[in-house]
C-alpha cells in the first residue's frame, strides 16, 4: 500500500508540472533533479507538544506600549499630511516580472512539490542586489475579508538590509496585484519616531515576519531592537522629501535612504517581563522572541501565529503561540489586552522541527483543530522542507527518486493565506509565488 501511495503521488507531481510548463512555470531540470546530499530524508518532528503550564504561558505575555498620540502628531506637522496605500500604489515605480521571464537560477529556488502556479522576481535592479534579501509577506487578503484595501489587491513583501555588523534597515515593498499579469511595485522604509516625533531613526531588524490585518501592521524586530514586535499604520504613511542615503531629518526635510516613502512606527510590543533580548538559540524558558509571523482568519476571533525558532541540532524545541485580535473598533489591528495593556497567548505549543521560518496555522473546518504547517530551510542546496504538524503526529510532501522530503522553496520565506483566492504566498530566494492550500493539503494529508 505504501510503495501505491509513492506511486499515485509521483503521477500527481508529474501532471502538475506539466500543467505549470504550459503556464510558462515549468522548474528547470536543475530544480527538479534532487542531488544525492538533497535526498537524505528530514527527521520527522513528530506530534506537537501542548505548553499548557501557568509558568510556560506567562512568559509569552507581551505588553503594548503606544508611541504618544502627541509624538506622532509632531511628526505628521513637520513631514506634512500622511497618505494611505493607495496613494503609494500609484506612484509604483517597478515592475515584478512574471516567471517566463525570470532567469533558470532564480526559477531553481521554487517549490518541487506541490508546484507554484503563479510565481514572479523582481525588478532586476532589486532582485540583482544581494545586499537587501527578501524575507516575509504579507496581502490585503490578511487584511481584509474581501481581500481588498480599499479598490485595490496589495501584497507587501518585507526586505531586510544585511550589513556586516547584524544592524541593517528594513523596507516594505507596496505591490499592486490588480492585474496578475503586470504587479508593479514601490518601497517604503520602516522607521521609529525619537525624540518626542521631532525626528526618525530606520528600523534596525529582520523583518522575518509581517501581519497586515485591519489598518496596522506587524513586524518582527532583532539585532539591536528589544521589542518583540513593531506596529506600522497603514494610513500614516509619510512622504520623504530629500533623496539621500540619510535616515531622518536631514538639512533641507527629511530622507529615508532614498525612497520616497516611510513609515513611521505607532506602537511596539514587549515581554510583559522584560527585553526582547535574543540569546544564542530558542529556549522555552526564554521570553518570546517572534522569528515568524501570519494571520490565522480561521480562529475566532482572527489571531496573530508567532514562532520562535530553535536551532539545528540544538537540542531544543521550536515554539509556537497565538494572540487574538481585539474585538474593540477602536483598536483596529492590536492585540486583545487587559486593563494593564497586556496581551496573553491563548495557545502554544512545542515542536521538535528546526529552524522554522514559515508558520501558518488554519482550521479546514468549522469544529476541526488547526493545522498547522511549518517551512524549514534547506541544508544544502535549494530546497527546504514543509510539514504540516498537529498533535496527532507529522507529514511533509515527498519528491524525486529517492523520495526526499526536501520538496519546497528554500524554506526561508514566511507564508500568508489569502482567504478570498484560497492561495498561499511565500517566498523563495528571490522568488515571490503562490499556490492553493488545497494543493498543500492534499500533499500533506
């Protein structure tokens, strides 16, 4: 029965290539052909372990901590009158190529099995560069029921600066997918306010993870950030007026090191217990320290999907944990807190995958536990792993002729469900793609 089930799945890998050569996103025989090093099959993580101990659960508190109503006020009189995503899209000065047109070696990075149906690279002025690198998404199918903001479909992809020291920037890039034939796209800098809104300073982080729902957005911070998590609000967008490499008021306005637009951050969150301080490894006894972030839509209310990492061969265990959404109109966006502005997880778990760096969770059903499906980067070569674990034990697709489950991206792309089209999109190298989770669950299943 088992070598059947190889078999029946081999076939449906065949013709779903086959399709997506006739769509112009047929793999290269590189990416399809598994080396003898990719073969090796990934340890199988097991069942998730519930964390259900009082101790285990506090250390995920995160308190909120607004920046002041009169900071942002300041800001927005110097840098003139903020605008919305809209008027961001507009100004799109890029174009995203569609996948007939990106180069074999970009190509090579994309999913084995299950197979992207759509999948794009960047400008080449960007997609050239291997100082910024592409880490997580997030859509307006996130944000909204419809998956609209406002007339438009939108997909923000977060970029991070590497420098040699750990300290880099972070930009936003705002896509227009109205018309899947043509994405065209701009950037935004993430940004801090100092000194009382009299100034700015670059985000200094990964931005591993992004959550666009309601108005807001969320980020994942490190390097030398100690929150847990940034909040951006996508109807304070500011215009930058000086074309420089400098960050923040410069002589003459203000610079966002050369992009016409920045956003300055609202609010952040923090261990209710102390820093965002990020040791060497994932520790359970550690405070939360988000590496990945999505929208679990299929809860009730919608909740905010975090996971810290733990290493390779590490010798400890991931974590994942959720937050609600508040229910308050007035708190478009934020997490439900208590009267002291802290936020409780209301789930968490312990996984023995490693180096997670893409975490969706998802209810196929009304009465059904989540699902949850975790990427893992490759060791070697191009391609990672994706597992879809719950408390009942694991699964990952299976590829090539030795059966490997290194059958996804590069694994080092978070992942973003939107609803309203039933697609995934993630990341890989300097690939953005998607694909029907009913595609993943039934190669998962």
């Amino acid at each position: 029965m088992k070598q059947r089930g190889r078999h029946r799945r081999r076939r449906r890998g065949r013709a779903l290539r086959a399709v997506l050569a006739g769509a112009g996103l047929a793999l290269t025989a590189a990416a399809t052909m598994i080396s003898t090093s990719q073969a090796t099959v990934a340890d199988d993580p097991g069942a998730l372990k519930p964390l259900t101990s009082s101790a285990e659960l506090d250390r995920l508190r995160l308190t909120e901590q607004p920046v002041p109503q009169r900071s942002l006020d300041r800001l927005a009189a110097a840098m003139g009158r903020p605008v919305g995503v809209g008027t961001v899209l507009s100004g799109a000065d890029r174009s995203l190529r569609d996948a007939d047109e990106c180069s074999a070696h970009e190509k090579k990075a994309l999913p084995v099995e299950p197979a992207a149906t759509r999948a794009y690279c960047w400008d080449p002025a960007d997609s050239a560069t291997r100082r910024w690198r592409p880490e997580s998404v997030t859509t307006s199918g996130d944000a909204e029921d419809n998956g609209r903001w406002g007339a438009h479909r939108v997909i923000l992809s977060g970029w991070t600066h590497d420098t040699d020291d750990g300290r880099g920037l972070a930009r936003v890039a705002f896509v227009n997918a109205d018309d899947p034939g043509h994405l065209t796209y701009t950037w935004a800098l993430l940004a801090v306010p100092v000194d009382g809104g009299r100034d700015f300073r670059g985000l200094v982080s990964r931005v591993s993870g992004m959550v666009w729902y309601r108005d807001k957005l969320l980020v994942t911070t490190s390097g030398g950030e100690r929150d847990a998590l940034y909040v951006y609000d996508l109807r304070r967008i500011h215009r930058a007026t000086v074309d420089g490499q400098e960050v923040g008021r410069v002589p003459g306005g203000w610079s966002a090191h050369g992009y016409r637009w920045v956003l300055p951050a609202v609010a952040s969150y923090r261990p209710a217990d102390g820093n965002c301080v990020r040791a060497a490894g994932a520790d359970l006894s550690a405070l939360p320290c988000p590496d990945g972030l999505s929208l679990d839509r299929s809860s009730a209310p919608a909740s905010l999907i975090a996971s810290q990492a733990a290493p390779t061969d590490g010798g400890r265990h991931t974590r994942l944990w959720r937050y609600s959404f508040s229910r308050d109109p007035l708190r478009s966006g934020l997490l439900a807190t208590d009267s002291g502005g802290t936020a409780a997880s209301d789930e968490a778990y312990g996984t023995k995958a490693e180096d997670v760096r893409g975490v969706l969770s998802h209810r196929p059903g009304p009465s059904t536990e989540p699902d949850w499906y975790l990427g893992r980067p490759a060791d070697e070569g191009t391609h990672g792993t994706l597992w879809r674990q719950d408390e009942r034990g694991a699964k990952a697709a299976e590829c090539g002729s030795e059966d490997t489950h290194r059958c996804w991206g590069d694994g080092t792309g978070s992942l973003s469900y939107w609803q309203e089209t039933g697609d995934v999109w993630s990341l890989s190298g300097r690939m953005l793609f998607a694909l029907p989770l009913s595609a993943i669950e039934r190669e998962l299943r």
